[in-house]
C-alpha cells in the first residue's frame, strides 16, 4: 500500500493467510498469556490481533513486553489463522478480522505514548476533557465513525449536486456587515484605519448574486459565523450546504432537497428514505404541536378549547378570550402521577415561554385534582372531557392567553413530557417534514418595528405581494419560505428570493431601513436587481445537524472535529486568547475592559 504498511488494520482475511505482512498502528490492548504478547493493533479503519511469540523471535517477544496502550508501531509477519476446534475457538466474531491474526517476526516502535489523561475504550462523562485532548478523542472508534459518515454525506451531497448541474463556487469570508438577524463576528482592517470587515452568518447575498451573474446553479460547502449563545446544535462556526437556483419555485427545491437527502442517508448509512416528504403549513405545525419544527413521532397534539370557556366563570380563560387569545390544552395521557420536581419543570418553562404560570389538571381514581376545577362548570369539564379524550390517568395542561404565544408554551411543555414519559425511547423513526408559508413579518415589542422571520431577500407569496408594496403590513403577510425538518429539529431552510429592485426596497421600508442606510448596507444588490436579475431561489442544509442525526449524536459537538465547548472555548488551543499589543496598535484598537472583567 506505501512504505509503511501492506495492508491497513481492517483488510486482512482468511483468503490472506500465508501472506507476508507489515501494519502500522496504534496498540488498541495489550495480554499476556504466559510469555506470548497479544496486542490490538488499531487504526482508522479497525483492528487486527497481532501475536509476538518467543519460539517465533525472541528478541522481538521480548521488545514487545514493553508496549502500552496507544504506543505508535510497525510490525511485519505471517497471516496465520486463528485456532477454531470443537474444544477452543479463539476467533473474534465482533471484527472483521477476527478469523486470522499476525504472527510477528518484526516490530518497530515508532512512538511511546504517555499515560493517557482518560481511557479511550470507556464513556468519557467529562466532555471539557475530551475537548482538551480532543486528538486523542477522535481517536475513539466511534468518533471515527462519526467523521467517516460526516465525509460520506458530503460526498454524497456534492456528487449529486454536480449531476443535477450545479456548480461548486467559494464567496467570500472577509464580507460586510449587514443587519441579517445574529450578532456578526468583526474583523478590523488594517489596511483601512478604523473600518471592520464581519464574517459571513450565511453566503445570502453572495448567492444571490451569483444568479444575477448567471451561474443559475450554485452551490457551497459554507462556513458560516454567528456570535451566539451556543447550545447543544449551535456552534459559533458551523458548516451549510448552501444551494442557490435561477428559474425555480418552492417545488423544485423540494425535489432537489429531497434527493440529496435520499442520496446521503443512502450512501452514509445505507438506509432508504421515502419522499416525496409530507407538508404542513407553519400554520397548521404551530397550531397543532407548538412548534415550527414540529415533533411528530408521538400525538398529545394542541387542542383549541376556546368556544368552551369562551363565557368561563374562570376569568384567566374567559379573560384571555375576551383580547381576541385563546384557551388551548394537551392531554398528556396516562402521565397523571408526575413528581413535584417535573410539575415544578414544566411550570418554569412555561413561564420561561411567556406565560404567568402553567395551569393543569391531574385526572386520578379519586377526582380530579387541580386548583382549577373549582372555577369550572359541569358542562365545561364535559365538553373538554369529550374533545381531550380525558380518561383517568391523565394530566391535562392549558395555556391562556395570545395565539402564537399560547402554542408556542404548551409546544415547549409537550416535548418536555414527552421527555419524562420516555414516549421516543428507542425510536428509530425517520419523519421527514416540510414545513411552509412561514409569516413574512414579525413584530418585535422590544424594539417596537417589523423585523423579517427569515431574512430580508425573502420572496412574500403572490397574493400578498401588493400588500407589501403598498406597506399594508401584519403577521398575516406570507412568505414564500419553507424549512425541512426531520424528528423534530430544523436541517435546513430556503426560500423563493426577491429579485426586483422596487419589491427589495418596499422590504427594507417595511424593516425601517431608510432609502439611505438601504444603500449603504445593502447598494450593490440592490443595483444588481436593475441589470435584469433572474428569478431565483434557494435552501441551506445544516450539515452538523444532519450528521448529528444521522449518526445519533446528541450534540453537533460529537460530529465536528475541533467544536468549542458550550462557552465558546476551544480549550485544546487555550483560545480565545490575549493577543500582543503591538498587533492591537497596528489595527488601531485598545481594549478597555470594564472593572468586573479585568481579572
């Protein structure tokens, strides 16, 4: 194979026994068994038994005393077969290799390695450590596997774009600083005194762009960065498969999507998935499961109890009716008996999501037990007894309050029991989703304007388009914008683009962006649009949360080589760290700390 070895760790099989051999790797486990050595040898691919026996070479035998775990070496011999009788079998059923081993007549020791600071055969709980060392973390087999399906998928992905006729083209990391939604990471420019380049939270308007160009089909393997809080499939830097297409609607995407999809978890993982992947308006997820990337391998879905309460002697619902909300619940069946601990859970999320507290009925043998009952009547509790199929055993919980609001508490409160009820234990369910016609607008209390629910280049459907023009502004406007879920979490999202120059500037109006900071953050695509920009749209696939999912992970930590750990720290390079002070004086930049973090 090369100057090193003849064969890697996971090749050799009966049909090599006789051959002369030379492996190199590291020593998975060493035995003894009296004198005669046997060892692991690993590598990336896996593992075969190599056996150092003195009648074979004693000199050799005797060196092989002296390996320890994850000590770099080359060894030459014979593939043997391993010793199967009636009475003792010594084959290994678990690798690949298990039928043969090496008998060695030569070893080299490469690299003595030192104590390890964990076992790389064991559960590593402390993930900080992993990280630290996290070379030799990813040394663990089931690290490379991760980054074994992580390849696979790419490659899978990019083969098929290239037969779909798409093109692989680099934008630009050092970009400008435009207002798109998270907070950039700035990059002083020393060359212009005083002035930042940011790098890219998305290559938007860079793709676009690109079909103004005329390239018609783009696509990217693109690192993006968005200064955040981190959680556990949120990375200050993450990668996307960023697609782009001239001449599409929203179908076209799907189809496309939908294949490399089928692609990757065919070649990764050879498992077939079924499309066309269902639809479901942002609409009809939010109403039925509380969420925008609905879970849907379990029921307990959103129930509407507003014409029942809607005349309540309980005001916390008649109330909320009366402001133009809603009186909405679940029926957590059979989950009557939860511990202080987990009501306690609940209500803190609930309150954490907007409500004022989380009002539940506990559905026993001996009565129902809430602090509610009392305010409802019997014609009450039996209509919702009949919509919520309430039978004993099971807890109802209710939210009161705005529409949107009002969904997105119980959505929270319902993953959470479902979470207690151990509902998707062992479920290996693949439930593929489209979820479309996202609000084109919000409107955010805090800063009192509309800000854009996915970005400010999103197409509004045709019917609403003149609505926007004419600023006739709600929540109710449409986009032409859609996202693929699967199980619950978001991979990826796209939508049909704007590519007039009079539409994009009625949205950056609708946005409060004035004519004049439209044409300094945003000019040059907005003068793009009047050289005969086609139409045009596209999707980003998050590839750590699709290989995260595809490999099982419950973190995208698990699938990226170097991640940072949840407070933005790589500790294996110490970074972010201090820099010298002359490159801070070069860039024109002094660091004034406030008092509390100066230490």
């Amino acid at each position: 194979m090369n100057s090193y070895r003849t064969h890697t760790c996971n090749e050799l099989r009966l049909s090599d026994v006789g051959k002369k051999v030379s492996l190199i790797g590291w020593v998975d486990s060493v035995r003894d068994h009296g004198g005669v050595i046997f060892i692991d040898l690993r590598d990336r691919s896996g593992i075969t038994q190599v056996v150092f026996h003195p009648d074979t070479n004693a000199d050799v035998a005797k060196l092989s005393q002296t390996l320890r775990s994850e000590d770099m070496i080359r060894i030459s011999g014979e593939v043997i077969e391993r010793l199967k009788t009636d009475s003792i079998d010594t084959t290994n059923a678990d690798l690949l290799t298990g039928e043969i081993e090496v008998s060695a007549d030569a070893l080299d020791i490469i690299n003595k390695s030192n104590v390890l600071p964990f076992q790389l055969d064991r559960s590593i709980a402390n993930e900080d450590l992993r990280l630290k060392y996290r070379y030799l973390d990813l040394r663990r087999p089931e690290m490379v596997r991760n980054m074994t399906i992580r390849h696979r998928v790419t490659k899978a992905i990019r083969d098929f774009l290239d037969e779909a006729g798409f093109l692989e083209i680099e934008t630009p990391i050092l970009s400008k600083s435009t207002p798109e939604g998270a907070r950039d990471f700035l990059v002083p420019a020393r060359l212009a005194p005083g002035k930042f380049y940011a790098l890219p939270q998305a290559p938007q308007q860079y793709k676009q762009l690109l079909m103004v160009a005329g390239m018609e089909r783009y696509f990217q393997v693109a690192r993006c960065f968005r200064d955040e809080d981190l959680r556990s499939d949120r990375q200050l830097e993450f990668t996307q498969i960023d697609i782009e297409a001239s001449f599409v609607k929203p179908q076209d995407m799907f189809d496309l999507t939908e294949g490399a999809l089928k692609r990757a978890y065919q070649e990764a993982v050879g498992i077939d998935i079924p499309t066309p992947f269902p639809r479901m308006t942002w609409k009809e997820a939010m109403d039925q499961y509380g969420s925008d990337k609905p879970e849907r391998r379990f029921d307990m879905k959103l129930t509407d109890l507003s014409d029942i309460f809607a005349n309540s002697g309980f005001k916390v619902f008649s109330g909320a009716i009366s402001k133009g909300g809603v009186v909405k619940a679940i029926n957590a069946k059979g989950f009557s008996n939860p511990s202080v601990g987990q009501i306690d859970a609940l209500t803190k999320a609930a309150i954490e999501t907007g409500a004022k507290g989380l009002a539940y009925i506990k559905v026993r043998e001996d009565g129902w037990k809430s602090p509610i009952t009392k305010f409802l009547s019997e014609d009450e509790i039996s209509a919702m007894t009949e919509r919520l199929n309430i039978e004993t055993g099971d807890l109802i919980l209710f939210a009161a309050g705005d529409w949107e609001q009002s969904c997105n508490i119980l959505g929270r409160v319902r993953l959470m029991c479902a979470d207690y009820m151990e509902l998707l234990k062992d479920n290996k369910d693949l439930d593929f989703l489209w979820v479309t016609e996202f609000p084109l607008l919000g409107w955010d209390e805090e800063e009192q304007r509309w800000v854009a629910i996915h970005h400010p280049f999103t197409r509004p459907v045709d019917e609403d388009k003149e609505k926007l023009i004419k600023g006739e502004l709600s929540v109710n406007l449409r986009a032409q914008a859609y996202d693929v879920v699967l199980n619950g979490v978001e991979l990826g999202g796209g939508s049909i683009r704007i590519h007039e120059r009079d539409l994009q500037a009625a949205m950056f109006k609708a946005l409060g962006i004035t004519d004049e900071q439209a044409q300094e953050q945003f000019g040059h695509i907005l003068t793009a649009f009047t050289f005969g920009a086609p139409p045009h749209g596209g999707l980003a696939l998050g590839l750590d949360r699709l290989v995260m999912l595809i490999c099982g992970a419950e973190s995208i930590r698990e699938v990226i080589a170097f991640p940072k750990n949840n407070r933005g720290a790589d500790l294996m390079s110490d970074s972010p760290s201090a820099v010298d002070p002359k490159q801070l004086r070069e860039i024109h930049i002094q660091v004034k700390l406030p008092e509390k973090l100066k230490n």
